[in-house]
C-alpha cells in the first residue's frame, strides 16, 4: 500500500536530541508516509519522537541500555500482518536510521539493525517500493514483461535502488561499521530486490494464469525430479484441459517443499464419492490437495472431511508457489532474512502471491476459512521460511 499522506512535525514539537540539520528539515518539512504497508510513523505524528529510555517497562534498570541505543529516539514500527513489529529508530546527530527489537523490561537485551543512512534515504526506499509495484519511473521499462531476464534486471534496478545511497561507514554505534557488516544492504531491502521481482517471472498462461518459462521447474528442481504424466494415464475425470496439458507437458516436481506429489499409485485417483475431484498430493500440514476435473481448481482438504477449500487458482499458480518457496529457501540460506525479517518476508512472499494468484491469498470469510499460504507462510515458530 502507498502512502498518501504524510507526518510533518513542528519544529517546536520535535525531539532536541535531534540535532542533524538535514533530519530536522525532512521531518519538519515533507516528512514521512503517514500510513505505508511497509512501516508506519505514528510516534512522530504522537510525540515528534520518543527516546528509547522512555519505552522501558516501569522498574527496567536504564542503566542497562547500550548508552548509544539510549540516545535514540523512536520514530516509527516495521509493519506485519497489520500490526506494529519492530521499532524504528533514529540517531538525532547523525540521522541514521535503524530497527530495533524492544524488550521493555531487558534493556540489556535490546540491539539495532541498520535501515537507512538517513531519513531522506528511508523516503526514497519505499519510494523504490512503491515504483516497482506500480512499474513506473525507473521500473517503467519492465512493463508488459516476464521472464527470467526480467526477473534479474527488476532485481538489479531495486538492489540499486538501496545501495546508490550514502551509507558511509562510521557512526553506525552498536552495529559497528558499514564496512565489518556481512551483507551489503539490510536484510530488509535485500527481501524486497529479491523477492519481489519473482512475480514477474510467467506470462499470461493458455487456459491457465500462469505461463511458466519453458525448463524453469527443471532448472530449479532438476530434470530427474520433474514428474510428467502421459495423457493416456490421466483420468477421465480430468476434463480441463489447459490442466492436463500441464501435466503433459510441464508437470510438477517430486520433491516435497510444503507440497508434495503423491506417487504413483495415489496420483491423480478420483476420490471416492465424487466425480469430479482427483487427488493430486498433500500439504505438509496433512492436508490433501485435489483438483477439480472441470475448472482446475486446486483446493484442500482435511483427510476424511466433506468440505474443500480453495488453496490456488490453478496448477500453474501451485507450480509458481512451490518455485517461488524453492527460490526463497535458497536466498534466505545465503541473506539470512528470517533472522532478524521473518515476518516482512512473509508478508512480501504472500504479496507476490497474490499478484499472480487471486485465489491463494484471498481474505479469511471467517475463522474456519483457513488460507493455507498465508497461514503457513507466517509460521515463524514452525520454520516455515
């Protein structure tokens, strides 16, 4: 979501500790978004700052906190599924911009993770964010294309996006400087330049939503783990036929990640008692997932139970889910996003998702209504990510 709002905060209402000319102009002129889906300001908008002394639980030792963190002022929360995350904070003389996790009554405990080289810097990134998903300004020129090339130009405008920035070196407290970091952008950044790009890998499909590029799932799973299935074996029940030509001609990898591909003596069996449902494989968190033989439509279901609910809109949008799923378990292994972003990786998998998918991330009607990839992408207890 864009921001169309902004907080400004009068000079007179701004925090002293900061002291950073260029800062106090951006706050107390354009200021920040009032309301982005990726942060929001509202402690500016409240108090025009709050030092981080002052969030400590009553009775917590503030003689604990890390004297540079005790200078910090709050300006802002990292948003997840609607709520407040982690902190956003600020270095009054010299505007860097950091998260925080608050541990109200351990001040000891608490660290930063740099953001942002300034504020400025910060406008300018969701800005990038904002850009991408709209494909306009310097993202124009992915517009009505797809593919892998394209997929690697969007990450390297958005990568750039990040880093053409100032970051500098010194003056980066606790976190010590740019220059001992293990990664050259924050976690954070480097979801959105990786992630994001991933839903402009398919084209419009035939009969289907997806197109998938000719050899992606071979590449990405290896040719001996793709299982393609011969026409004559398909079932009767299976009359859509965009479906079975995915399965002749693309199919789906054996290898089990969330979803996994019932062998071969289960696979694509009518279920007792319909006509029209065929069994295609499970979710890992025992669900089985069928298709329906005359739309396409994937669905799940527990064992046993009489009702379905929809899981994707069609075999191609599983096939890009459980690819797009791959792709994220290798970049996290290598850009550690989950150790500090959890949770905004799995807000910006399930953005990606949905943008390719109306059916995978559809709002819950009710509390029966279990979407499984939102769900399951948000487990961060159950490692999921």
């Amino acid at each position: 979501m864009s921001a169309t709002t902004s907080i400004s905060v009068p000079a007179h209402a701004l925090h002293p500790s900061v002291t950073h000319e260029a800062t106090r102009l951006r706050l107390t002129g354009p200021g920040l978004p009032a309301d982005h889906g990726l942060m929001r300001f509202a402690p500016l908008a409240r108090a025009g700052a709050v030092p981080v002394p002052d969030l400590l639980a009553e009775g917590a030792d503030r003689a604990e906190l890390d004297p540079y963190i005790a200078g910090l002022v709050l300006i802002g929360h990292l948003q997840s599924e609607d709520d407040d995350a982690q902190e956003i904070v600020l270095d009054g003389a010299t505007g860097r911009v950091f998260t925080m996790y608050l541990f109200e009554d351990s001040p000891r405990l608490i660290d930063v993770i740099p953001l942002a080289p300034s504020v400025d810097a910060l406008a300018r990134f969701l800005a990038h964010v904002d850009d991408f998903r709209a494909l306009r300004g310097r993202f124009a020129v992915l517009a009505g294309r797809t593919g892998r090339d394209v997929v690697a130009e969007a990450e390297r405008l958005l990568t750039a996006g990040f880093t053409e920035e100032d970051w500098g070196d010194g003056d980066w407290g606790s976190a010590g400087p740019r220059s001992g970091w293990d990664h050259e952008i924050p976690a954070v950044w480097r979801i959105a330049s990786a992630i994001r790009p991933l839903s402009l890998i398919a084209r419009p499909g035939r009969g289907l939503l997806l197109d998938l590029p000719d050899g992606l799932l071979d590449e990405e799973f290896g040719a001996e783990e793709m299982v393609r299935v011969e026409a004559a074996e398909l079932p009767d029940a299976l009359t859509h036929e965009p479906t079975r030509r995915f399965l002749t001609e693309v199919g789906l990898p054996k290898v089990e990640l969330m979803f996994g591909l019932w062998g071969e003596e289960d696979l694509l069996q009518t279920l007792d008692g319909t006509d029209r449902l065929i069994s295609l494989g499970s979710l890992v968190h025992d669900f089985e997932v069928v298709i329906d033989g005359r739309t396409g439509l994937l669905s799940y279901h527990e064992y046993g139970a009489d009702t379905t609910t929809p899981v994707n809109a069609d075999i191609s949008t599983l096939a890009f889910t459980v690819w797009m799923y791959s792709r994220e378990q290798r970049l996290d292994r290598e850009h550690d996003f989950t150790q500090d972003f959890y949770h905004q990786l799995a807000d910006t998998m399930i953005e990606v998702l949905a943008s390719v998918d109306p059916v995978a991330c559809l709002p819950a009607k009710d509390a029966d209504d279990y979407r499984y990839w939102p769900e399951v992408f948000h487990d961060e207890a159950g490692g999921v990510l």
